[in-house]
C-alpha cells in the first residue's frame, strides 16, 4: 500500500506541475531564468533616431517594471539572428525596427506558433500575416510634407519658370522609403509634369532614386556624379528632395565638392543634430521630428494589454500585403528656421 500511496502522490504532484506551466499562458512564460515581463527590443543601428528611440522605448518599459532587452543591428543578417534568439527566449514580445522585413519572416511564424506577439516599429515589414501591430507615423504624409516643403521654398503655385530638383529617396527594402516617395510625388510630380519643375539626371523613378542601405556615403557618391555629369555648365540646382537627415548629409558634402552656385533648398526627416543645425546654418530648408515619446508611449500601452492577455483594436490598419495590420500611428512636426529656437538640441 505505502508503494501505491507513493506512486499515485507522485503523479498528482506531476500534474500540478502539468497545469501550473501548461495554463499560465503567456504572463506566466519564462526561459532561461527570465521573467515573463521581458520584452525584446531589436532596432536598426542606422541613425541617431534609431539609437533615440530604443533608449527611450528601453527606459520607459523598465520604468513601468518591465525588462527591456534592447539590441541593435548594423545588418540585416545580423538582425536576424537577433530575432532568431529573441523567439527561443520566449519573451513577452518582441519589437522590431526592421533593417529588412523578408528574412525576419519565417522566424516571425515561429513566434506566432508561440504565441510571441511583434511589433513593427516605425517600420511595417510587409508579407507577413504575423505582424501583430506597427507603431509608427504616416510615412507617406511625412513624404507629402517634404514635398510642400519644396513647393513652398520654390514658390512653385506662385511663380512661374521652370527649377530643377534632384531626387533621392531611401533603400528599397524599407517600405517607409516607398511611403515617402511616394508622398513627396503626390505634390512634386504636377509640377515635373508641366515642366515647372525639371530633372537634369532624369532619375525620378522610384530605382534610380533609391539609396542602398539608407548610406550617407553612398548618397554622397550618387549626388556627385548627378553634379558632375548634369551641373557641369554653371547649371543652377535648385532643390534636392531628400529623404531624412542623413542622406542630406552626404548630399551636401557631395555639394561642398562639386558645386559652385546658388546653395539649394534641401528637405530632411529625423531631426538629427546634424540635420538641425544645417537647419540653422541654412544648408537644409527643414527636417521633421518624430518624437520617440509618441510611439513609445503607444508600445508601452499595447505591451500592458498584451500582458493581461487583451487583444488591442484599432481605428486605423495598413495593409502589408499579407493582412491589415491594426496601426497606430504618431503625429510628426516639422522643424524649419520659423520654429528652430523652440527645439532644445538646436542651441
């Protein structure tokens, strides 16, 4: 009897401990030692913006007492990987600031199969059904008020004549980059179309714009062999549409190098101290904030929700091909000389 008394205690004392890790469900994950509250935080290592904003999005969930594993990646293989070991730590979530959404997809599947919920951050990653929610801005919007910037600078409904532009846009395998171009067109091709505004490289479509891997350097190189084969008579260039602050960068040293005219106005995004002070110096017409307090105040609600086991709605979607994915999206500002005073890193 005292065998049989011993075999049937343990197997209840097996079965607590059945329903105790099997019912918990996802507040109650753990691996490797880790509390259920981390959350995983994988960023791109490619601008001051992103380094801002994963500092943010970090100090803010471990102010609210959860743990931020932040990490970053200067390559998408790189990032991967990352994804890759933040799926077998079974964290809470992750958050992904994608370098290049495609090769993240299968592992994506995997953590929905575990039920890890992703979010996109500032970045929808397209052709995943597994994306469960992007915290972001209205990226074509922000291409859209690139694109009055210019107008507004050329004086293009006001004036007539005909003022050339340079157009660059972001790398292609960064849906945001599409979204931008795609704003800034809305406004600016009427104008090419009627000869208003006139392209002396021909390179306007999306390809010949597109800037690998969002690099200064490469910006710089595309910009001066534009100068040197297009600008080489005094011809006057009067407006470079950029894409965000760090390929401007590039852009004017590539200026500072091969071009003697008329300095042009030239259109930022991200607020970098680089981009703010060209801003001051007049060597950039604008750029535009996306202040790392609105999103993160955005992720930080969904990562609570997802704590408690709740599934949030939206208002708005965004379609990445895959699914509509519910998205949340930030009000950016813009930062010109009208209002430069006002920004703190601009002293």
């Amino acid at each position: 009897m005292k065998r049989w008394t011993m075999l049937l205690t343990l197997a209840l004392c097996l079965l607590g401990i059945l329903v105790l890790t099997g019912c918990g469900g996802q507040r109650d994950r753990k691996a490797d030692g880790k509390p259920s509250r981390t959350v995983s935080v994988l960023f791109a290592y490619s601008s001051d913006s992103w380094q801002r904003n994963g500092i943010a999005l970090k100090e803010t969930l471990e102010k609210n007492g959860f743990t931020a594993d932040l990490r970053f990646a200067q390559t998408a293989e790189e990032q991967t990987e990352q994804f890759r070991d933040a799926v077998e730590q079974k964290p809470l979530a992750i958050i992904v600031g994608a370098i290049d959404g495609d090769p993240l997809k299968p592992l994506m599947a995997e953590a929905a199969k575990q039920n890890i919920p992703v979010i996109a951050y500032d970045r929808l990653i397209m052709g995943s059904p597994h994306v469960s929610y992007f915290v972001g801005f209205d990226s074509k919007e922000i291409g859209r008020i690139q694109g009055r910037a210019v107008e507004k600078a050329l004086r293009l409904k006001e004036t007539p004549g005909s003022d050339n532009i340079e157009i660059f846009a972001g790398d292609s395998r960064d849906h945001n980059s599409h979204l931008f171009y795609e704003g800034a067109m809305e406004i600016l091709q009427p104008y090419l179309d009627s000869g208003r505004l006139h392209v002396p490289s021909d390179e306007t479509a999306f390809m010949k714009a597109a800037t690998p891997d969002w690099n200064a350097q490469n910006a710089k190189a595309r910009m001066g062999r534009i100068l040197q084969l297009s600008y080489a008579n005094d011809r006057q260039l009067d407006a470079v549409l950029s894409p965000n602050d760090a390929l401007a960068e590039g852009i004017r040293e590539a200026l500072d190098l091969h071009y003697q005219g008329k300095w042009p106005f030239i259109t930022g995004l991200d607020a970098d101290p680089e981009g703010v002070r060209a801003v001051a110096a007049d060597r950039q017409v604008m750029t535009i904030d996306k202040p790392p307090a609105l999103p993160v105040k955005e992720c930080l609600r969904l990562i609570r929700d997802i704590e408690k086991g709740k599934t949030e709605s939206a208002t708005i979607h965004q379609n990445n091909g895959a699914r509509d994915v519910p998205a949340f999206l930030c009000k950016p500002a813009v930062i010109d000389k009208n209002n430069l005073e006002s920004v703190h890193w601009a002293q």
